[in-house]
C-alpha cells in the first residue's frame, strides 16, 4: 500500500483487475498493477489538489478464487487502514475489471459512497450488492470481449431502477484495457469521484470543468 497523507477529507481506494483463479503472488509488474498505477497517479493529479488520499491496492494473490473472494479481504483491510488514519471520511473504490466486482462488494461498508466501475467483471450479478444510497459510475467499451458490457448496462440499469445514483457510460469500439483512450478513462473517473464527494460535502462543488464524462 502507498503511503498517504495524515489527514483527508476524503479517500479513494484504486483496485486492479485479476483472474478468476490464481494463487500465484500479485506482483507489481504485471500489467493489472501498472494498469492502475497510471490511474491512480492521474487522479492524485486531479484529485490530490482538494487534498483527497488516493492509494492502489496490490492484492496478496492474482486470483479472485471462489468462495474465498481472496482480493475482498485485502481490499476491506485496506479500507479499515484507511479509517484507522483519517476516520469517518467517505470512500470512493475504483476498480477495473476484477477490481470492478471487489468494489461492488465493498459498496455494503458504511463509509463507502462512490463505485466506480471500470469494464467490471461482474459475472454474479455483482451489481445488485450496490446500495440505494450510493453513487455508481460503471464505465466499459463497446468491443470488450474479456467483460461483458451488456451485462454490466443491464446490471446498472437494474441498480438504477433501484434507487441507486447509477450511470452507465459506453466508449464505442473500445476494448477491455483502457488502451482506447486513456484519458478519457482517466477523466471520466476523476470527474465521478469529484462529484460524489461533492455531493457528501466534503470539496466544493467544481465549477470550471469540462463534461469530460461527454469528451
């Protein structure tokens, strides 16, 4: 885990994809890994400027191994670190395929308010484990062939229906790695966690920024 700042009015939690099954060690070259740390080195960018902690997860093992849910345990430590440093700030988690389905299953924790899922892995209709009173960002490319888009539209339509603050953001033709572009990726899920955190109160609502979700 990066190390943070002592104080934050807000924390935002980044969560790399995996594999269905591995017990192999996560490593810190491997392409889900450094996927991420180009994300969450964005959103400090973005985000650090409101004084908002952002910190990658690298998770003990590569494999989501049912029924364990390996990568959840880690990912609930890391929150309850976070608590333990900075106290009842709210939380965004953002994940990116595999790390799209772990931050569905922390959606439940009290001081989680915003999900933003990236061409999530939600093979279980992960989706449903989203609060009403959250916010859920799910962003995925029209060509994706290792995640389903259409399943994750109609599991956020379904999260929709259900009083969730919920969209569904294509980028036509894009595939699963966020190689089409980065930027908007990037963007999208900057102006997301900057929104939702505006919404709890705790930055000031922006107001000279570009509708990067429409870009």
């Amino acid at each position: 885990m990066e190390k943070g700042s002592p104080t934050a009015p807000a924390y935002v939690l980044v969560l790399p994809g995996g594999k269905p099954r591995s017990q192999a060690p996560s490593r810190c070259w491997h392409l889900s890994n450094l996927r991420m740390t180009w994300m969450a080195w964005s959103l400090r960018c973005t985000l650090g400027r409101h004084g908002i902690v952002v910190e990658r997860l690298q998770y003990r093992v590569r494999g989501w191994n049912a029924p364990e849910a390996s990568p959840v345990h880690d990912a609930r430590v890391a929150v309850e670190r976070a608590r333990l440093r900075f106290g009842d700030v709210p939380v965004a988690v953002v994940g990116h395929s595999m790390g799209g389905r772990v931050a569905a299953h922390l959606a439940a924790l009290d001081n989680v308010r915003a999900i933003a899922a990236l061409a999530p892995w939600w093979p279980a209709s992960d989706g449903e484990l989203v609060p009403a009173d959250r916010s859920l960002m799910v962003a995925h490319g029209t060509a994706d062939r290792w995640t389903d888009p259409t399943s994750s539209r109609v599991q956020t339509e379904r999260a929709l229906a259900r009083g969730v603050n919920a969209s569904w953001t294509p980028l036509p033709g894009a595939g699963h790695f966020m190689l089409t572009r980065p930027r908007w990726w990037h963007r999208i899920t900057a102006d997301f966690v900057l929104d939702a955190f505006a919404a709890a109160g705790v930055v000031a609502a922006p107001t000279d920024r570009k509708a990067g979700r429409h870009a």
